[in-house]
C-alpha cells in the first residue's frame, strides 16, 4: 500500500496511448507512478486504433504538415524507429511496416496487447485509479505538485508528484468546446473515439496558466456516412470512407469544394465550413472495384461500405449514368440539375486539365457505371489546439516557459499538426516516452 503523504514521481492524468507509455516507461526506471483514468478501463481512442505510423522522414512531414511546430512535428519522424523499438521490447507483436495514407510508413501493432501489457505493468509496480476526475491541480509557488481528484466512490484526494502529466486525449467529446475551438458546425459531430476526452487536459492546464493553440488547428477525422448513429465502436472503421479521395464531393448547393484526393482526412476539414456540414460523394465503378473492394492499408479487411450503409438506412442510391442524379430525392435537400451540371463539368475538366478545385493525384472522371452515392458528414477522432509544449514535453507559460512539474502529451498537446495528420498513436507514443524522460531527469 502506498504512503499518501509521499510525493510520487510521476502522476498521469489519462490512461491513454500517451498516459499508458510515460507510466510504464517512468516505471521501468524506477519511477513511482500513479495513473488516473477517468473511464473504467484503460486505453482511451487507442483501443480502436491498429497502426503506429508517421512521415517516413522530416520533409515529407514538413511537406504534408507545414503549418504545425516543426521542432514537434519532426521529433516524431526522428524517434519513430528507437520509439518502435521500445513497443517491441515489451514482447508485443508488431508487423512489418507498409505504406499508410499514401506518404506514411507504419506497422500494424497488437494494440490490445500493448495496452494489457502497459497495464499489468502499472498494476504490479503503480497505482491505477479508474473511474476517477481530476477537478484541479495543486500549485505550490508556480510549479505543479500534483492535482486534486475526485475518486470513483465519490471521496476527494490531492495526489502530490514531482511531475503531472496532462493526458486526458484533447476535447473531441466535448460538443461546447468543439464549437468553440474548431467551428460552430463541430457541435454536432459524431464521435469516432473515446467519449471521456471532454477537454480535462485543457482546462486544468490554461487554470495553471499554460498557453493554448494553435487557434483553428483542427482535427482528425473521417467522412461517414449520414443518418446513422456512430454508437458502435466497431463502426468506427466499418463507416469510414477512405476511399473518398478517389471520389466527387458536392456541398448542399451541388457544387464541389474541395480538393478531393489529398485526403479523406482533410476534406473532414473542408466539408466542417460547408453548408449544414453534409455532402454527396458520388464515384463510379472503377473507383469501387479499385479502391473501396481493396484494403486502404495493406492488411486492413476489405468491407464494402456502400452496402453496410444502404443496409443501415443511409441516404444512398446507385444510378445507371450521371443524369439520373437530376432525380436526386428532394428531402435530401441537393438541387439535381446542378449536381448534374457539376458532374459533366467535372468529367469536362478531368479531359482539359481545367479542374476547379484543382485534384492533385486521381485526376480519372466518372466513366464506369454504375455511379454511386451517398451522402456523408464529418466524424472526429480527436482535436488538434491543445496546450502549448517544447520538444522535452513540457507545458509552456503564455511567455513561452515551462510550467515547473507540468507535462502534457498525446491529444492535449498542441502544435503537433495543424490541419494536416501523420499518425496520432505515434506523436502520443513517442511524447510519452519523453515526458517520462523528462520526468526522471533526462
């Protein structure tokens, strides 16, 4: 039984990817460490996670992410392989890497193994506390000493540690501050992720002063389908359509917006500014035998989406050429004809070169029939604006230095990516590690 009374080393707030690797991590060193998990189980939005991957090397992250903290971003690229490495010496299974999101490198790992490991570690030489809330940090002379929780039978507790480690997974399951931080049409998002990540890390970390941002940084998500619940966490993928970069997305006036094919990820964050935040994706046969009835990663199963939406009640239809989708349903709310004029002059574009917006990469128009479409919405993983850190994973003041005894890793992070993704279980693997280095004296 562990003495109260005693600081500890390391106290986590999150019992995530991030939250998870820094105890086990601070343990291994002879740290000790308590871990305070707000759900009733550990693992947080990693738990329906399968690849740890990233940027193969710091240009391709600078190219695919400019607009984040570079020191942050390329600290991923650099310690992938030794973080890797560290994943693999605790006897988890970790495949070969593959391409991922079509610039990353990543490896497929035994995600529910990593994380009973990680647990069974803090079990046998922690302290884990599920079902627990921290409701403020404890301050003493501008450094953080600890935080005060509220237990899982109600008592309160003031837990004093050397180190805090702020790791709560941002605010994606938080529909206020969503609206507030991302845009007003984030209110309503459906959650692909952990519902217990409200923004715990955020507030107690701006109550002890920290700096936050970067503002608009956005967050990371996947197009799914409408009118059906994501109350499922096996849907979470089953729903998702990757597979919309080969696509033609058209906003509610029947007009497309975005640049398709630099990521179904992205167009997330086009399609949030968008009318009523819900668009058509409509493709034809090739795109469905060449992309959706094939793995988005190699390794991944095969579903065809189509047909699981259609069977839940979603607004889709198959059309036998471009000009049926005059006859679009009128409770959906498209203008048809438009949707039409829009689709003829997309394929027109795909033939001059004159696309508007412009494609990047999939430039093939809508040839093969059938054509397909359904209409989809925004869902969110986890935000982007977090609290500000340095390389060493630190929470900075607004003037930019570090708040003593506080660190803050995986979504509650910011700076890391700003509109733009190269892999959340990486960037909370590798800032775990180094807020548990940071947290024993390296």
């Amino acid at each position: 039984m562990s003495n109260h009374n005693s600081p500890y080393d390391l106290l986590v707030l999150g019992a995530g990817m991030a939250g998870l690797t820094a105890s086990t991590r601070a343990i291994q060193d002879g740290a000790r460490v308590i871990v305070v998990e707000k759900g009733n189980a550990v693992g947080g939005s990693a738990n329906y996670a399968g690849f740890i991957w990233t940027a193969p090397d710091e240009a391709t992250m600078l190219q695919h992410n400019p607009k984040a903290d570079p020191q942050l971003s390329t600290k991923i690229v650099r310690e992938y392989e030794s973080a890797l490495a560290w994943v693999k010496s605790l006897g988890v299974d970790v495949q070969d890497p593959v391409t991922v999101l079509g610039f990353g490198r990543g490896c497929q790992t035994d995600i529910a193994q990593m994380l009973t490991t990680c647990q069974r570690i803090i079990r046998d030489k922690g302290e884990l506390l599920l079902n627990a809330t921290p409701d403020h940090l404890l301050i003493d002379n501008g450094a953080v000493v600890g935080a005060r929780i509220t237990t899982s039978d109600g008592q309160t507790r003031e837990i004093r540690a050397h180190h805090t480690l702020l790791a709560t997974g941002g605010f994606g399951g938080n529909p206020d501050l969503r609206a507030e931080r991302i845009h007003p049409q984030a209110r309503d998002l459906p959650l692909r992720a952990n519902p217990h990540s409200t923004g715990d890390g955020l507030r107690l970390g701006t109550e002890a002063g920290a700096n936050s941002g970067p503002v608009n940084a956005g967050f990371y998500g996947h197009l799914i389908p409408s009118q059906i619940p994501l109350d499922d966490p096996l849907d979470f993928v089953t729903l998702s359509f990757y597979h919309s970069e080969h696509s033609v997305l058209l906003n509610l006036k029947g007009e497309r917006f975005c640049d398709e094919t630099i990521g179904d990820h992205l167009s997330t964050l086009e399609l949030i500014e968008q009318p009523e935040a819900r668009a058509l994706m409509i493709y034809d046969q090739r795109t469905h035998e060449d992309w959706m009835m094939r793995p988005y990663v190699k390794g991944a199963n095969v579903i065809d989406r189509f047909q699981v939406a259609y069977k839940r009640g979603a607004r889709c239809a198959v059309a036998d050429s471009l000009d049926d989708f005059a006859a679009l349903p009128t409770e959906w709310g498209y203008p048809g004809d438009q949707v039409v004029d829009s689709l003829a002059a997309y394929n027109q574009g795909c033939h001059t070169g004159e696309l508007s917006p412009p494609r990047l990469k999939d430039k093939a128009h809508l040839a093969k029939p059938p054509f397909y479409v359904i209409e989809v919405i925004p869902a969110i993983t986890f935000t982007f604006e977090g609290l500000a850190i340095d390389t060493h994973a630190r929470v900075l003041d607004k003037t930019g230095s570090p708040i003593p005894g506080l660190l803050a890793a995986g979504a509650d992070a910011g700076g890391v990516y700003v509109k733009a993704y190269a892999g959340g279980l990486a960037a909370s693997l590798i800032f775990g590690l180094q807020a548990a280095k940071t947290a024993m004296g390296g």
